[in-house]
C-alpha cells in the first residue's frame, strides 16, 4: 500500500481525486485533507496568502496520522505565484513540517513535461492574463519553452469547479500550438480526469493537468509507479513502445 497525502485548498474539484484512485485499480491510498483557502480568488495577494505556512501546516498532522509517505500541496497558483526560489521555500517548508518528502502541483508540471521528454510546451489556462504570464514564467524558469499561454479570466475556484466537459475541451483546443509537444491545463479547481483520454484524442498530443500531475508527483516522491490507460500519456503502462515515440506523436504499443 502506498499513501501519498495532499493538501487541497477549499472545495472544487477534488472528486478528481478519488475518481484517480479507482482508475489506478492498485493499492495507492489518495488521502486529502482540505487547507483553509482564505479569499478565493486568483489575485496575487489572495494566492500568496492562501499558500502562507501557517494555512498549510494546519493540515500537516493528520495528513502524517493518515500514513502518508508523500506530500504534495494540490494547488498550482498557490505555488508558482511565488516564483521559483519562493516556490522552492515552500516546500522545503512543508517537507520539514511534515518529515516526509513533499513537492507542489507547480513543480508536478515541471517533473512531468520532463519525464515525457518534451521542452515545448502550450498552456490552456482558467486564470486571468497576469496569472497565467505567472505560471508561464515558472516553466521559462525551469527551462522549458513556453509556445503560447491561453488564459480564459476566470476569477475564483468555486467557478472554475462548475465546468464540465464542453468547456474543458473548448479551453485544451483554444490553448494548443502546434509548436507545443504538450498542453498543460494548470488548475487544481479544474474537473479534468474524466476527460483526459478525449483531450489526448482531440489534440494528438499529451495533455497534462493539475490534479493529474499531482498524483504523479506524489507517487514520484514515494518512488511508487503505477499505470492506467485513462490517465493520459503520463500513465501509459510499460508495454508502451517509446522507442520511436517523439513528443507530439501518439505513442504505440508492442506488437
């Protein structure tokens, strides 16, 4: 059994969670404990604030009575916003808080597109113009090339969690470039796992998204693999040929 705990700000979509754990179809426990979001809103200050160490240790404790051998803060605008070395700090925080090794959805992004291979990548995103011009300067940050950043000014979580799956593909296909060997749709209030198949059919390319990266990155931290086909490219099981896969390009399996 592997625990990977999460610390999730308010309430918006995090049935993707356990809507994850069932695809898994393994023995990956997904336990979330709930952070105090504070104003909801995707305004610097507000997201600074919702991220601030004292709002996220409040669920430290039992997210290490639950077992946990990983820790990821499930909130991307509450990492990046911060900047790099900010972001950095904040884990660092949280790892020696909770003793165990922790990482943020920020960062999940940054881990994925590189274990995917890619360095070009297309970001849809539900946030205002400044915010997503945050995240897209994190991933320069980080190394990767950034081909386009589609944001759709959406103000709060508690709406970006009523979207269902007609918006959802309408903001992957506005956020993709052909450039991009990846989109990334960077919101943990965004319901995604239910679509992440379709999005990957729709653009012919992986499609990575918070709540998705999130999990990743906490089995990563618990050097835990697990696999299922309706998780996208970042889960494809290992009987996937990658041999003649490029970023970009459906990948095959084994004859």
């Amino acid at each position: 059994m592997t625990t990977v705990g999460l610390l999730y700000p308010g309430y918006s979509a995090e049935d993707d969670y356990p809507r994850i754990a069932v695809l898994l179809d393994s023995d990956v426990r997904l336990p979330l404990f709930h952070t105090d979001i504070g104003e909801d809103a995707h305004r610097t200050d507000a997201l600074i604030e919702m991220g601030a160490p004292e709002r996220l240790a409040a669920g430290v404790e039992e997210l290490r009575l639950a077992g946990a051998e990983s820790l990821v803060w499930a909130c991307t605008s509450g990492g990046f916003i911060r900047g790099w070395s900010g972001a950095q700090k904040q884990i660092r925080e949280l790892a020696q808080a909770a003793g165990l090794p922790a990482s943020s959805t920020s960062f999940a992004f940054v881990h994925a597109v590189r274990a995917l291979g890619a360095t070009r990548v297309a970001v849809a995103a539900t946030y205002p113009d400044d915010i997503t011009a945050c995240f897209a300067e994190f991933l320069r940050a980080a190394g990767l090339e950034v081909t386009a950043a589609r944001a759709s000014g959406i103000v709060t979580a508690a709406e970006v969690g009523t979207w269902g799956r007609e918006q959802v593909v309408g903001l992957a296909r506005a956020g993709d470039d052909p450039r991009a060997e990846a989109v990334l749709m960077p919101d943990t209030a965004l319901h995604t796992v239910a679509y992440l198949e379709e999005l990957e059919a729709e653009l012919g390319k992986p499609v990575l998204t918070a709540n998705q990266v999130t999990v990743w990155e906490g089995l990563r931290l618990a050097d835990r693999r697990a696999w299922a086909d309706e998780l996208g490219t970042l889960f494809a099981r290992p009987d996937w040929d990658r041999s003649e896969w490029k970023p970009g390009q459906e990948e095959r399996r084994r004859e």
